[in-house]
C-alpha cells in the first residue's frame, strides 16, 4: 500500500476523524414510546410553525427567490431524521427547512439563512433552496433537480474507501426519479455496495404533474428492482411508520447495502410559497387536508392518552415562540459584508482571480487628455 | 531531466501524486482493465489495485458527480472523461455543482477534484467527436482550467491541479499524447493562473494555449530562421484564472498580437484575449488584435473538409505577416492611412 510522504494542503472537507468499522446490527422496531411520541410530535409542530412563519416572512417580502415548504410532509421529516445518527450524512433537494431543523440546526441559523444574513447556516449565500451546515452533516439542499445525487453517492463512496460507519441518506421528490441522475447514481451505488439510502419524498406532485403524468412505473420504489436493490415503500403520514421503515434501511446501508424507501404523503400548499396551487382539484384538496399529518398524529396522540388539550397548546405555543425567536435571530443578523464578495470563488487562492466589481474597468483608466476647447474631453 | 512523451508525463504524475497521498484516486471509463482510452493510465490499476483505479460504468453524470461528493468528504478525486465532447453529459455536475459547492454553501466545504479530459480536431472523428468546448467551463467562476502544451507543463500542472483544493479541468490534447519533451527530475508545480512567455519577442505577440502553444512556439522558430522576424510567444496554460498582466505587458512591448485557438472564433478564448487586450494595451496597438480558429461548421469527417476547417500552419504565418503588415504601414512616417 501506497504511504503519504507529503499530505496535500487540507482541503476544507467535511468528513471527521476515520473510525474503525464496527457493522451494527439491525435496529429492531421499537414499541411506541408515548416521550419519544411526544417528541416526534414536537418536531412536527414545530416544522409546521416554521413553515408557516417562513411563508409569512416571504410575503412580507422579507425573503427573496423561491421558498419551498414542507407543510403536509411533516411525519417524513421527523421519522426520516429520527433514524440518523448525527454522524450520518443528508443530501436534500431545495424542499429542506425541515430537514436542517431535524438535523439538529437551530432555527434561528435556518430562518438567517432565508433572510440572507450572515449568520444563516450558509452564511447568506445559498437561500432557501441551499443549506448546509458541515458540523450537522446536512450536505446540502440542492436546487437543480436529481443534482444531489451523484455527490451524495460519491460522499458514500468516500466513506467506503475509508471504511467509514457513517451511512448517507440521499432524498429526492418523487419528481425526481425520472432524471438520468437517477439512474446513474442508484446503479453506481448498488454495483459498488455504498452506505447509502436513497429516500424519494413522494408529495405526489412535481410542481403541477402528477407522479401518473411523469412516471410509467408509478409505485417508484419498485424501480430499485432495476439495480437488485432493496426497497419499501412507507405511509409517510406516520411519523413512527417512516422512522421504523427508515432504520431498516439506515442498517441495511450501514451494511453496505444501499437501500431505495419511498415515503407517499402530500403537499398541503402550492409547489413553492408563491404558487396558488389552482391545477389542484377541490376533491385533491380536500383529502391531503384531511390526511395533514400533524393534525393526525395529534389525534393519535390524544386517542392513546399521551397527550391532552393543554399539553398540545403548550407545545403549538413553544413552537411559536421558538419561531419568533428565530425571526428575532434573523432579523438582528447583518446583511453579509460587500467586502466579502469574493471570499468563496476559490479554496486554495491563485494569482490572476478576478475581484472586479461590475462596472470596473481591467486596467487602471487612462489618464485623460488634458481639456482642450476645440475637440475631445469629456465635458 | 528525462525525455518522455506526453502521456508519459501524466501517467508518471498520477502514478507519484497516488504513491504521495492515499487520499488520491483515480475514476473513469475504461480506466483499469482497458488501461484508458487513450492508455493514460496504463499499468495503475496493477500497481493500485480497483479501489484507487475504478472503473466506471458509462455514466458521466454519475460518476464525475460522485467524484464531487467524495471531494467533498476529502478525498482527491482524478476523474478521466474519455475526451472533452462527453463531459458535456457530466455539464450539470461540473458547472452546477462543482464549481457552485464551495462558494454556494459559504465556504464550507471545497471540492479538490481534477477532471482530465481531452480536446482534439484533425483525427477524422466527425462532428461529435472533434470539439475544443474548454470555453464552456473556463467561462464558470469557481472552476480552474488548466491546458499543458508540453510533457513538463503537463507533470507540473497535473501536480498542481491535484493538490489544489478546487476542481480543476486539466485539458489534454490528443495531438499532443505522443509529443516528446525534457522533464525536470523530482517534484515541480506551476502556479495556476500563470501564462507563460515561453519564447520572448519585440516584434508581435503570438498567443495559444495546449496543442495552439506548441504550434506557435514551432512557427516563432521557424519564422525567426526563415524571415529574421522576433516573435514573442505566450502559452496560456491557465485557462481560468486568465493572466491578463502578462497578455497586457508583451503587447504593450511589441504593439500586436495573433492569436491561435482550436476552438470556434466567435466568442472563443481568443475573443476574451482581444478584448483583454483592447482594454490594456489600446494605446500600443498598431494593429487589430488577429485570431486565427476553427472554421464555424461541426467539423466535417472528409480530410479535405476536415483540413480545410481546422488552422493549419499556413493560416498562421499569413495572419502573422497580414499584422506585421499593417503595424509597417501604420507606422510610415506620415501617420495612419485615411
Ligand atoms: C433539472 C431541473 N429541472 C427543472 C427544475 C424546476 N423544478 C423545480 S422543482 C420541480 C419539481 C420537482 O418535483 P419533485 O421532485 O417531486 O420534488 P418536490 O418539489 O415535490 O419536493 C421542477 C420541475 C429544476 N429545479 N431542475
Ligand atoms: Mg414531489
């Protein structure tokens, strides 16, 4: 084996110290904890109260570009997250506020990030669509549709050559499974036993179309088939349901058995914060209302007795106050320094990098001619 | 020094860089059993075994995608793309995400990852086969593209583009993989981001860079033996970051330049250098800035259209005496033409 007689300069890389592999054993399904419930259904309301405060601040024009919810997908979120260890890694499409607050980012860092401020996870460069925290391991939301997957197949790769015991979760819109991306990535990581799952958030729309309209096999886990990899599909309405599915699949991949879960649930508003929603019928409408996750798991919650009227108005309470307190964070975070421009072109700084601002000239001007009254000189 | 070609150069640079840092290796299509496309990477999958050698499966997206995500966990990625024509399927990795993850996620986490990967023309393979498309990822801030003209260049900046943190495209050329040349013993980089004159000059600035660099450095001698003329070359080797110092300096010396490209002239790197140059060196020119490039068709397959399209030796020296031409006409005791 080769040995390092000069490391290259540290790259700023986001993987932690190498630890030895100790294969864990498969997560065995856990009796439903009435304070893990509790908590779970914590997590939920309180996705749902950012969101709704996210959408708010948008509207007030307080956040720019595009904003994409996770309003209806609530019990994918926790459930998904509730089955990673902080050490694992998540790759997401630009649908992630959630995601970052289930990995564990505060939500003040979150909403920052929204208003574009300097203490926003991504400083106030990536928005909405693109947080990323190295120290929780959220590797990105990403805006180009199916282009968090070949990276997040390549991290798993990363953490195969260093027989690493952390796993990737990767997700994607049911949208998504079309894309060439797609393919390429989950055949990459099949053919080469990667620590991966693979996690289609099916809302069951992509922006407007349907998953009927866009996929010829529309129960999309059964797509793994093509690349001999296991898969289930999941209520993704049910919070437990997702987190005991998503642990299956988190220790499959732990193994080196990279896994494709397909959690269906639905999206309560329009495709991003802008969007009326107007294709959607009244009859479409009415049932992903009727089936809103948190609403349900609440009634569950109170059907088992865990959780009575005044536990549940102090938990909406908490989580409005933690959400204005975020607000709060974001509001009092400065805009990013123009100083700062061009400090992430380049990790390793070389000569000749352009900081020109745009109406600079390349070259110092010329000096102008000296004034005449006849011609020339400007005047 | 040792004589050795070209594609000796890189292979004996990814071979040392490998030995030099286990963190370093090596994905692509046909890279280990077929020992590459070009036999690149001939002998290294013996030498390193599948892990560090990874043959891929036809999926550019794929896996120059996965070369960015293990980038971003600390590994050093030598992704090979058959040749540039094909990278076009991998644009979203390269443009969207490697050249966007650093600077998108505010710093957080750099992707140290070399796509190599080269250009061509004149080897009869038809329209898709034959493009010079560097232009499209030289154009994206975050990206660095590298181009060697020479078997040492190619060491030393394959080493630099290796320990970079950054993604590098490191152009080859396929013209150039049996081109002979001395390289320095042991350990040498060059900066990226640094032309170099390669040949210094008064009387006009010749400009190219990969395979263009190594015919003008050939004409400038042949021109100097033939025609007693002084010509000063400058091989780009860095495609971003462009030194447009240097570019500016020997013009403002010699009052004029030609420039060589392989690829298409309209909004070419040429382009880019003429008007660097009319931006720096305005008041010392006494001549338009002359580009000579590839003809505006998809390349045809026929050698006599083939030929036609692509510069040719002919093409430049004519450039070069229309410019010193109408620098001794503008420079004629009574002043510029009408
Ligand atoms: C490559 C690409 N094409 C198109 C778009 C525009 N676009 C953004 S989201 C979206 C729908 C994606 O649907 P899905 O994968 O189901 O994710 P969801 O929004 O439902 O979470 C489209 C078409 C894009 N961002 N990227
Ligand atoms: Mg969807």
């Amino acid at each position: 084996m080769a040995t390092r007689t000069r490391p290259s300069g540290a790259s700023k890389s986001v993987a932690g110290p190498r630890r030895q592999a100790t294969a864990q054993a498969g997560h065995p399904t856990a009796d439903p904890d009435p304070a893990e419930m509790l908590a779970l259904y914590r997590q939920m309301v309180l996705v749902r109260r950012f969101e709704e405060r996210a959408a708010r601040a948008y509207t007030q024009a307080q956040v720019g570009g595009y904003c994409h919810l996770n309003l209806g997908e609530e019990a994918t979120v926790v459930g998904l997250m509730a089955a990673l260890e902080p050490t694992d890694y998540l790759f997401t499409n630009y649908r992630e506020h959630g995601y970052a607050l289930g990995k564990g980012i505060s939500p003040g860092r979150v909403m920052a990030e929204l208003y574009g401020r300097q203490d926003g996870v991504s400083h106030g460069w990536g928005g909405s669509m693109h947080m990323f925290d190295a120290r929780a391991r959220l590797l990105g939301g990403y805006g180009i549709v199916g282009g968090q997957l070949p990276p997040a197949t390549g991290a798993a790769l990363a953490i195969d050559y260093r027989d690493g015991t952390e796993i990737v979760m990767c997700l994607m819109g049911d949208g998504t499974t079309n894309i060439g991306a797609f393919h390429e990535s989950l055949n990459l990581a099949a053919l080469w036993d990667l620590p991966i799952v693979y996690v289609i958030v099916n809302n069951q729309l992509g922006m407007g179309t349907t998953v009927e309209m866009a996929s010829a096999e529309p129960e999309l886990h059964r797509r793994a088939a093509s690349y001999r990899m296991a898969a289930e599909r999941v209520d993704g309405n049910d919070p437990l349901a997702v987190r005991d599915a998503a642990r299956r699949a988190v220790s499959c991949a732990r193994d080196r058995r990279p896994f494709l879960l397909e959690a269906v649930s639905g999206r309560l508003k329009g495709h991003s914060v802008v969007d009326p929603a107007k294709y959607r019928s009244a009859d479409d409408t009415l049932a992903v209302r009727s089936a809103d996750p948190v609403t349900a798991f609440a009634a569950r919650l109170r059907e088992l007795g865990h959780l009575d009227e005044e536990t549940e108005a102090s938990i909406d309470t908490a989580a409005l106050q933690e959400v204005s307190e975020a607000v709060a964070f974001a509001e009092q975070s400065p805009h990013p320094e123009v100083s700062t421009l061009f400090d992430h072109t380049y990790a390793t700084a070389v000569p000749n990098d352009s900081r020109r601002l745009p109406g600079a000239p390349l070259f110092p001007p010329l000096p102008t001619a000296a004034p005449s009254n006849v011609t020339g000189g400007r005047r | 020094m040792t004589s050795m070609t070209y594609r000796e150069a890189i292979r004996q640079t990814l071979r040392s860089e490998m030995n030099r840092d286990n963190d370093v290796l090596l994905l692509g299509e046909e890279i280990g059993v077929f020992e590459g496309s070009y036999k690149i990477t001939q002998g290294l999958l013996a030498e390193f075994g599948p892990k560090r050698v990874r043959d891929t499966p036809i999926a550019e997206e794929g896996f120059t995608g996965a070369a960015v995500g293990a980038a971003m966990l600390g590994l050093r990625p030598v992704v090979e793309i058959m040749t540039i024509n094909f990278s076009l399927l991998a644009l979203d990795q390269i443009v969207n995400h490697a050249a966007k993850i650093y600077g998108m996620f505010g710093g957080q986490t750099s992707v140290p990852l070399v796509i190599r990967t080269p250009g061509g023309g004149g080897q009869q393979l038809g329209a898709t086969h034959s493009q010079n498309i560097e232009l499209y990822y030289a154009f994206v801030p975050g990206m660095k593209v590298v181009a060697p003209s020479t078997p040492a260049d190619a060491k030393a900046l394959l080493t630099a583009a290796i320990r970079d943190n950054d993604p590098v495209l490191f152009l080859e050329n396929l013209a150039l993989y049996n081109t002979r040349g001395e390289v320095p013993d042991g350990e040498i980089e060059i900066e990226i981001g640094r032309a170099a004159v390669t040949r210094p000059g008064r009387d006009l600035t010749l400009i190219g860079y990969s395979r263009t660099a190594a015919v003008a450095a050939r004409i400038a001698e042949e021109l100097s033996t033939s025609a007693g003329l002084d010509i000063e070359v400058i091989d780009l080797r860095s495609l971003r970051p462009l030194d447009r110092p240097t570019l500016v300096e020997s013009v403002r010396r010699t009052g004029c330049a030609v420039v060589v490209e392989d690829d298409w002239l309209t909004y070419g790197i040429g382009a880019e250098i003429a008007a660097t140059i009319s931006d720096g060196a305005f008041d010392h020119l006494d001549a338009p800035v002359r580009r000579v490039a590839m003809a505006e068709v998809p390349l045809p397959y026929a050698k006599s259209l083939e030929t036609a399209a692509l510069p040719s030796d002919a093409d430049l020296v004519e450039a070069i005496h229309q410019t010193l031409d109408a620098v001794a006409h503008r420079r004629l005791p009574q002043g510029p033409r009408p």
